[in-house]
C-alpha cells in the first residue's frame, strides 16, 4: 500500500517533466538551445503564485472548469498502473470508469470554455467536441481489445496480465491497438498533427483557445492537468510495449520511467518533422484511429 | 481623345500644367475606357488646386508598353462613384472622401479607412470626421446558424494592429472585413512644404519593413523632379540594398508560413537566416533595415574590395542554407496540403481589384516595375519576372522562392561589376509646378510615390501608395468560402502592410 502510495507521488511529481523532454527535442531538431527541462515546473509555480482575472460575462462553471478537470484526471490516475504493478484502485470495469472520468474532464473544460462567451472560445469548444466523437470510440474499442485479449477488465488487472506479454500470439492485435492508441495519445494531448500547442493564432488552435480566459492559479490547473493527461495515454502506450519485460520492480520502475521519456521524444520527433493537418481533415486521421481498433475487436472475436 | 493622353515614365517630371483636366464625364469616360484597354490605376488622389478646387487626379500604368499615364478633373462636394465600373478604386475613392469630403455617390461601401485630419483646410466639418474605425458599421450577415468572430486589434503575436471581422458559417469563411487605421500617423501631411530634414526619415518608417522601397522611392521622385543623374556606383548599390530587402522579407515569410502550419524545421532556420539577410544590410549601411544608406542623389555609404568580398561569401552561405531550410518546404506532403489550393484568387479578380507585386505575380500576372518600369540600374540589368498561375499561398510561397534566387544571382552579379565612380551627386532645387510619379518593385510589390511641387519648387502635395494598399481587399475576398482556421496562412502568404497602408 504505501509503495502504491509512492508510486501514486512519484507521477505526480515527474509528469510535468515529459513535456521539458518533448521541448527539448524540438529544440534540438530547430537548432536552437530550448528551454529548461523543469520549464513546465517553473512556469507553473509561477501561475500559483498569481490571482486570478475572471471576466464579468462568466458564470461559476468557468472558475468550475479547471477544478473538475485537474480532480477527474487525478481520479483517472488512481486507477492507472504504474510499471506492471497494480494502481492504488483498481476494480473490475474500472476502464469505463476511467473513459468516463476523461470524458468528465473534457465536458468542464467545454463548458467553462463556452461561459465566456467569445467566439473563438465557442469555436474552440466545437472542435475538440467534433475531435472527442472519433478519438472517444477509438479509446474505447482499443480497450476492449486489450479487455478481450487478457480477460480482464479493470486497467490494472489488464497491464498486469501475463497473456500480455505473449507477443508471438497476439502480435498484429497489439500493433494495431498500440497505433489507435498512438492517434489518440496525439489528439488527446494537443499534439501535431491534430493541434498545435506553440502556436500563437487563435483561429487555428483547438485545445489552448478554449482555455484563452483563464489565467493565475485556473491556468497552473489546466497545466497540470496537461501533464498528467499526458502520463495517463502514454501509460496505455508504454504499458502495452513494455509488458515484454519481466524483471524486478526497482528495474521495472526504471525501464518504466525510461519509456515514457523515450515516448516524449518520439512526440517531439513527431513534431519537429511533420505539419498540422488541415482542420477538416482532422477527423480523417481519427478515422484512422477508430478503423485500426475496429479491425483488432474483430480479430479478438474471432 | 487619344491625343489628350499624357505619357510619362517612371520618374520623369512633368509640368503639372501639362495633365489634361477634363470634365468629369470625360474623366469618367477615359478611365473606364483605358481600363478595358488594359491600364492599371496607380493611384487616384484628390489634390488642392491654386484656386481652391479640388482636383481629382488619376495615374494609369501601362504595364506592357512601359509608360504612364495622367489626367484630371475637377469637382466639388460630389461624384458619381467609380468604383462600380472600375472595382480597383474602391480604397481610393474612400480615401478621397475622408481626405477632402468629396463623396463619391453610389460608392458601394463608403466608410473611412483611417482615422485622420481631413487635407482640405478649407472645410471645417467633412462626412468622415467622426468615423473611427471600429464605430463605423461592418458588413453582416444574418441567420442563426452564422456566427461572427473578431480579431483584433490587439493580436496574440507580435503584429500591428488590424481589426479582422469574420462571417462564419462553422469553419467557413462567408465574408471577411478587414478594418485598418490604428497607424495612422498623417506621414502625407507632415510631407507637405517639405522636403526638409525630417522627409527621408517618414519614408524610411512609412512601412518599417520596406524602407528602403520607401526611401528609394521618395529619391527617384525628388531626383526626377530636380533632374539630378544619380551616379552608377549609387544607382547598383541602392538596388543591392533593394534586392537585399527582399531577401530578408522572403526569407523570413516562408519561416513564418511553415510556423502557420506549425512545419518546424523550415520555420526555425528560416527564422535565423532573415536575420542573416538583415545582418547583411548592416554590414553595408549600419542599420539591418538599411536605415540612412538612400538619400537623394545617391547612397550614403560605400563598399570598398575586401568587404565586397565578405558580402558575397556571406551572401553565398547564407542562399545555400536557405536553398536547405526551403527545399525541405517542397518537400513535405503535409504542408503541400495546406498550401495548395488555399486562399485561391482567379487571375480575373486579381486584375480586377488592382492587385501588385506578388500576389499578383502569384496568379499569373506578368507585372514588376523592376522590368516594366525600370529606373537606375535595373535599366541595363534585367530580373526576369517570376511567376505562378495558381493563386494560392503555394503560389505566393514560390514566386517568393523563385525571386530570392533571382535576387542572389542579380546582388552577385552587381557586386562582381560593381561600377567605380562617386557615390553621392548634388541634388539641384526641385522644380517648381511639376508633377512626378516614382515606382519601385519593393519587396511587397508596387510601391508609388507621387510628388507634386508649388510655386517655389517645396512639395505641394505628396501622395504614397504602398503595395498593401492595394491588396489587403484581395485578402479579403480570397478568404471567402475558405477554413477560418487557414486565416493565418493566407494573411501570411500575403504579408501585408498594416502601416504602410496607414500612413
């Protein structure tokens, strides 16, 4: 219990730090120095130091928004396994649980984002909903598949499953599940090809135009809760790769901890080497992620 | 009629006397009629005649047979609007409303661009006085499943000021206002009586990023104007220096359109080597912008052997980067899916709305006043005129390409032949009543200055055209029925002036 209790601590302090990682790997891709590793960190301190400005026009579901959404992440992370070892809860169909607490976050987020009123908020609000259509059903499915491969149904239960690791045998179900979940992990966090967290026009972004209007402490929330976000779909990621290995727990925790920063590289790789797609072709990258997990649910169910 | 037409060349000073004035059906008339033939307005601008009339002027180009031309009329309060007939004078003829509070009757959508002080000292209380921007109606459509978005004038990046007023059904684009003004600095105004001291430093900031389009401009009007032969050496390196402009602008705009798409790697470098371009200026002149190096008569500072040595191998490194960061552009199928077929203009509308430099040269337009209109150098070394018939930020991306290359091969071969000689000749008294019209191909595209001197051979009246001026409505309608979120690649790909059209 209490090294559950650690491990719970431990991601809490060290997801903030993937996305030093993925900036400095577009950093080094451009040419440049980039900024500090603990970027996020600082930058996040610094907010919680700030008071907060909340516009006239907005009601108690915009101070709501990032509250919920930072307490439906930290819940989701309850229920996430860390390095093969079993989370802090963990139940049976705990990964509705998990969608849904998700899926939760999403909601406050969309209204506190429409409370203020503006346009490009409402703009923003009507994308990343249009987006969650396709990503939502493709994190479900791929799930399932994962649920029918192990026969378990709580996340823990699922990453802890030695049929997991039999590669051999299910080998294309895992590829294709591992590239659904990889769209997904890439739409959820805001990344490129679907969105683009460094870009300053407010007509192009999804995620950061919706939370344009908050600021001080609400903002260090929506930061935070990015990074854990973060933490949550690249632990399916890494999860599912790693689940090769068997070796002790301190090993395991280390290769673990590795994996999740390898993953921020290959996000910042992602990033330094392809464009945005056009907004309306969005949804067809989706697609791709939706198709891949349909087509591994009917490989199980044979 | 065709005998009262007035050819004049890029720069020659004519009697002002010399334009012939019309009356306004005639005027009317001849400009509809030109037009058709195949004219292009320049400029069209309300001027103060000695006995207190107003006296619309209008200036036609005639792109393929190189010349220019000038007529005028007079009029009162108001004016049956041309713009119906002839798209292109639309900003123009708002602008004399505003200027002189001659209304143009039946003008389509009369508002003020800027905020200013009227010209006209004679008229107390003019149509345009309390339109400020942002108070003044915009174009709107109705309908519950339309919603209006407004950007600006404060933006998210470092840019100037400009109010963008969007009619958006979901993400497309119905219509699109753009509302200008916030930089206004009554630069025009400050000119007349002038030049003086300060005149070459309004010009060198009436469009920060051209200035030296706009100083060389304001030299080859006050040279023409005061028949002063600029000597060789000064006439190669002032287009080095132009040429050197357009480098750093083009260079640095394909950066910020891959930033738009949020394509790395070309966006990092592309960012760097601008800076490489302007560093390049000021290895010249001392200043990146190129500040102080024109004055009327010549340029202020030469080249000696070694550093026009340094300056081609800088030059060379730096194209052969950019030839990298650029090339991987072309490369890569994502960004060729934002730009290709984004922000498409016909060539039709392109001629219609009057548009210059490369948004036009992006539609196929065969127009650059560095070959059409050539003044000083450029008159025995020729650019070839680039172009592409696409008309969509693609196309506007890779006439930009095309023209840097060009442009290092012209700055290289001018600096390899270099002609001796001075640098700086004496300019004599500008002479009196005349009427010049100066183009240069800045690195945005036309830009026209207009000089008209008095009595005693002191600027009367100075009118500026920059590129921008023309093309921000293309901006505008090339944005209909696009994606709202391919707004910032558009208005990039056009790379518009928000001050120089201010003034």
């Amino acid at each position: 219990m209490y090294l559950k209790i650690a491990q719970f601590i431990l991601i809490l302090i060290l997801s903030p730090f993937l996305f030093g990682v993925i900036n400095r790997t577009k950093a080094f891709f451009a040419g440049r120095k980039g900024s500090p590793l603990l970027q996020l960190y600082y930058d996040i301190f610094k907010l919680l130091r700030k008071g907060a400005v909340y516009s006239t026009t907005t009601s108690k579901f915009f101070i709501a928004g990032p509250i919920v959404s930072l307490s439906a992440v930290l819940t989701a992370l309850l229920l996430i396994p860390f390095a093969g070892q079993p989370a802090l809860i963990s139940f049976d169909g705990d990964i509705v649980l998990f969608i849904y607490l998700l899926g939760l976050a999403r909601f406050f987020t969309v209204l506190a984002a429409l409370d203020t009123g503006s346009s490009f908020e409402g703009m923003g609000a009507s994308r990343e909903v249009q987006f969650a259509m396709f990503v939502e059903p493709a994190l479900f499915l791929s799930l399932a598949v994962l649920t029918r491969i192990t026969g378990q149904s709580s996340l823990s239960g699922i990453f802890s499953n030695a049929r997991m690791s039999s590669w051999v045998t299910y080998d294309p179900l895992i590829i294709l599940v591992l590239g659904a979940l990889f769209i997904v992990f890439l739409a959820e966090n805001s990344r490129i090809p679907v969105d683009d967290p460094n870009t300053h026009l407010e007509l192009t972004m999804i995620h950061e135009v919706m939370v344009l209007d908050h600021g001080g402490v609400d903002f260090a929330y929506i930061m935070y809760s990015a990074g854990i976000k973060f933490w949550l779909f690249g632990t399916l990621l890494v999860g599912i790769f790693l689940k090769g290995y068997s070796c002790g727990q301190v090993t395991a925790s280390v290769v673990f901890i590795l994996g999740m920063i390898l993953l921020a590289v290959i996000v910042g790789i992602v990033e330094s080497t392809l464009a945005r797609l056009r907004l309306l072709k969005v949804p067809h990258f989706l697609i791709v992620a939706l198709a891949l997990a349909i087509v591994a649910l009917i490989i199980s169910m044979r | 009629m065709p005998g009262r037409i007035l050819k004049m060349h890029n720069c020659q000073a004519r009697l002002l006397a010399d334009i012939p004035e019309m009356s306004f059906t005639e005027f009317r008339d001849m400009s509809i009629n030109q037009i058709q033939k195949g004219a292009r307005v320049v400029s069209f601008f309300g001027c103060l005649d000695e006995n207190k009339s107003i006296r619309l002027m209008m200036i036609l180009a005639y792109d393929k047979q190189g010349y220019l031309t000038a007529f005028s009329t007079i009029v009162k309060d108001a004016y049956d609007s041309l713009t119906l007939q002839i798209p292109q004078v639309n900003r123009f003829e708002r602008e004399i409303f505003e200027q002189w509070g001659v209304c143009p009757k039946g003008h389509p959508w009369l508002k003020p661009i800027r905020p200013q002080q009227t010209l006209n000292n004679n008229l107390d209380n003019f149509p345009g006085k309390e339109n400020i921007p942002l108070v003044s109606d915009f174009f709107k459509i109705k309908g519950e499943e339309i919603h209006e978005v407004a950007v600006g004038p404060v933006h998210a990046g470092i840019i100037e000021p400009g109010h963008f007023r969007f009619q958006c059904h979901g993400e497309e684009v119905f219509h699109l206002e753009i509302s200008l003004g916030y930089q206004h600095r009554g630069i025009e105004k400050a000119l007349i009586n002038g030049p003086d001291k300060r005149t070459i430093h309004y010009m060198e900031t009436a469009a920060g990023d051209t200035t030296i389009g706009h100083a060389l401009a304001y030299c080859q009007a006050i040279e023409g104007l005061a028949d002063c032969a600029v000597p060789l050496r000064a006439s190669a390196l002032r287009a080095v220096m132009l040429e050197l402009e357009r480098l750093a602008n083009h260079t640095g705009d394909l950066g910020a359109l891959a930033n738009d798409v949020g394509y790395l790697p070309t966006a990092a470098y592309c960012g760097r080597l601008r800076g490489d371009f302007l560093n390049l200026t000021a290895f010249i002149c001392g200043n990146r912008f190129g500040r102080n190096m024109l004055r009327p008569g010549g340029v202020r500072f030469d080249l000696t052997d070694s550093m026009i040595n340094e300056a081609k191998q800088r030059l060379i490194k730096t194209f052969e980067d950019v030839s990298n960061a650029v090339s991987l552009l072309w490369d890569s199928s994502l960004v060729a899916d934002r730009f290709d077929d984004t922000g498409s203009l016909s060539q039709k509308t392109a001629l219609d709305l009057g548009l210059v430099g490369i948004s036009a040269r992006a539609c196929g337009i065969e127009q650059d006043i560095r070959f059409d209109f050539p003044t000083g150098i450029f008159k025995f070394s020729q650019i070839p005129i680039s172009t592409h018939s696409s008309g969509d930020v693609f196309a506007r991306a890779f006439v930009r390409w095309l023209e840097i290359q060009r442009s290092v091969k012209f700055i290289l071969d001018q600096l390899n032949k270099l002609p001796e000689g001075e640098i700086m000749a004496a300019v004599p008294l500008l002479k009196p009543k005349n009427i010049a019209v100066s183009l240069v191909e800045g690195w945005r595209g036309e830009i026209c200055h207009v000089v008209i001197t008095d009595i005693n051979g002191n600027i009367r009246q100075y009118k500026i055209v920059d590129p921008s001026f023309h093309n921000w409505l293309g901006l505008a309608i090339a944005l209909r029925g696009e994606e709202i979120s391919d707004f910032p690649i558009c208005n990039k790909s056009f790379s518009l002036s928000y001050c120089g059209h201010d003034l």
